[in-house]
C-alpha cells in the first residue's frame, strides 16, 4: 500500500525518463557555423530567450533565429531543428518500467519544461516513456516553467491533488528547490536507483 502521505507522483522527462545530451545538438551545428564546437559551448545557454521559449512566449522560428545570431549558424529552421532535437539520446528503460509498475497503485503525472518542437519529437520517438501517464503538462502549453512557484501550482490545481501529498522526481537541483519552496516533496535523480529507492520507500515498488 502507498504511503497515505504521498497520494500521486509527479515525473520530469529528460533526465529522468528519457536520456539527453545538449553536446549532441551542438556537435550538430558546428557543422552549419564556423565557430568551433568550444565556442559554441561558450556561447549557448538556458537564456531568456530559451525560457520564453519553454513558456509558450515565442515560437520556434524566433528561437531558432536567435540561435541562428548567437551561434552563428548559416542553416535553415529545419537544419537547426534536427540538432535541437539530437538532445535525446533514448529511454531510460528502468525508471520507465519503475513508472509502469507505480501507476497500477497511485496516479502518475508528467511535467516537462519542453517545446513544441521538442515535444512533437519525443512524443513520437519514445511512446513507451509517457505511455504510463494519466496526463503530461509541459511548459510551453502552461506558459510556466520550473522551478517556478506558480508552475507547480499550476499542476495541483490541474491535478486536484496538494502540492504536499504529490512526489515530484527531477534531475534538476533548481527544480527540486523550487518544487521544495512550493512545499511539493522532491527526489533528486542522479540515476534510475533514486527513483527505485523512493517509490519502494512510499509503497508502490
């Protein structure tokens, strides 16, 4: 039996259910710029351009034309769009079978800070890693983002559950902060053995 303290789970996507590595879309795109990869490295980053675009603020084509000045890429959306989908590298198979098994006893959710363009990739590259939720939020759709405050209330107040009595798994440090201030109890994952070690804490593995 579930512990009565904890009456739903809350999972974040990369990291957790699917493998990502930014280096990938980078190595990509140094093919489309002349700056070398170390340069690019230097020059990307979770801007605010990047959050507007997680928020549902911007579309892609505005983000890509962003990347396009700060990276300097010589590439059309599309070009730009197979190196920023290249982040996913595949399913991590064990936190996804943890996720199958933990829906059968309480109710499990998604929420991903994630992009129209991202979205539509792994929702169709990787069925069986959401297969499992009753429902998947993203940033984009709630026009919040973690860690903000508001996202997580955002996700309560969709779930009908408290933020107190929801478990939410992230990869993020700044995620789990930000869900803890919220007053939402947080597993930081390193690996599929956090993940494990939680749910058979609370019952349900």
């Amino acid at each position: 039996m579930a512990s009565r303290n904890i009456s739903a789970l809350l999972f974040d996507l990369g990291g957790v259910l699917i493998d990502i590595d930014f280096e990938r879309a980078l190595l990509r795109w140094s093919n489309q710029s002349h700056l070398p990869v170390a340069e690019l490295r230097r020059r990307f980053a979770m801007d605010e351009a990047y959050k507007q675009h997680e928020r549902g603020e911007i579309p892609a084509s505005e983000y890509f034309a962003h990347l396009r000045q700060t990276l300097e890429l010589d590439a059309a959306d599309t070009d730009i769009a197979l190196g920023w989908n290249d982040i996913f590298v595949g399913e991590i198979k064990a936190t996804i079978g943890y996720v199958a098994r933990a829906q059968t006893k309480l109710p499990c959710y998604l929420f991903s800070n994630t992009n129209p363009t991202h979205q539509a990739f792994w929702s169709s590259t990787f069925p069986t890693a959401i297969e499992s939720f009753q429902r998947i939020f993203v940033s984009s759709e709630l026009g919040l983002r973690k860690p903000e405050r508001a996202a997580f209330e955002a996700i309560a107040a969709e779930t009908g559950f408290r933020l107190d009595e929801t478990l939410f798994f992230d990869d993020s440090k700044e995620n789990i902060a930000g869900a803890r201030l919220a007053g939402m109890p947080s597993v930081l994952v390193r690996d599929h053995a956090d993940v494990a070690t939680a749910l058979t804490g609370i019952g349900v593995l």
